[in-house]
C-alpha cells in the first residue's frame, strides 16, 4: 500500500475529488493548508501574501493503482493545458501498517 499526498489549489478539489470518487477511490480525507512554494506566494499591488491557502488530499491505495491515481489527480488539478506555478504536489510514502480502528482488524 502506499500514501498519496496530493496538495491543490482550493478550487481544484471537488473535481479531484469527483474524480477519484468516479474512478473508484473514495476514501479521501481533506485538510486545509497554507503555505509557499518556490514563487515565495504572490504579490498584488503593495499587498504581499507569503502564504497561500491550498488543501491537502491524503488517500492510501494499493501499489498497482499508483501511477493511474496520479494520472488522475495531475490531470484534474492542472489549471489551464501545460499548467501553472502554485497548481500543487503529489508526494508518495509507502505505508507499512494500516488498522481500522472500530475493529482493531489490519488492513490489507
């Protein structure tokens, strides 16, 4: 099994995550972030925001579903057709143990 993490744009996340619903992974959990990337946030007019708000997507899914999962998220997060700065991350971990915690039972 593996961890996805995927960081996007606070506008992007119902088709993200309709989606993923769609392509059958609905387990999802959804954290609202701040934060920067290499653009340092952004400048308008005199006012300087550092950070930026973005949301935080984390899903864990079988090893073989990996490449299409992400597929699937690049492809639903990107705003316009070769993208733009601040469109978010996808970082992969893999997990070792998973349990349920009303059962106690391991998932697999």
């Amino acid at each position: 099994m593996i961890m996805v993490r995927a960081i996007v744009r606070p506008e992007k996340v119902d088709d993200v995550m309709a989606e993923l619903m769609y392509a059958g992974f609905p387990a999802v959990t959804k954290i609202d972030v701040f934060g920067r990337g290499k653009q340092r946030g952004i400048r308008a007019g005199s006012v300087s925001y550092d950070e930026l708000p973005k949301v935080l997507l984390l899903t864990v899914i079988d090893d073989k579903d990996k490449e299409f999962v992400i597929d699937t998220i690049m492809k639903t997060a990107r705003t316009g057709e070769k993208g733009n700065f601040g469109d978010g991350k996808i970082f992969i971990s893999p997990v070792e143990e998973a349990y349920t915690i009303s059962t106690g039972s391991a998932v697999l």
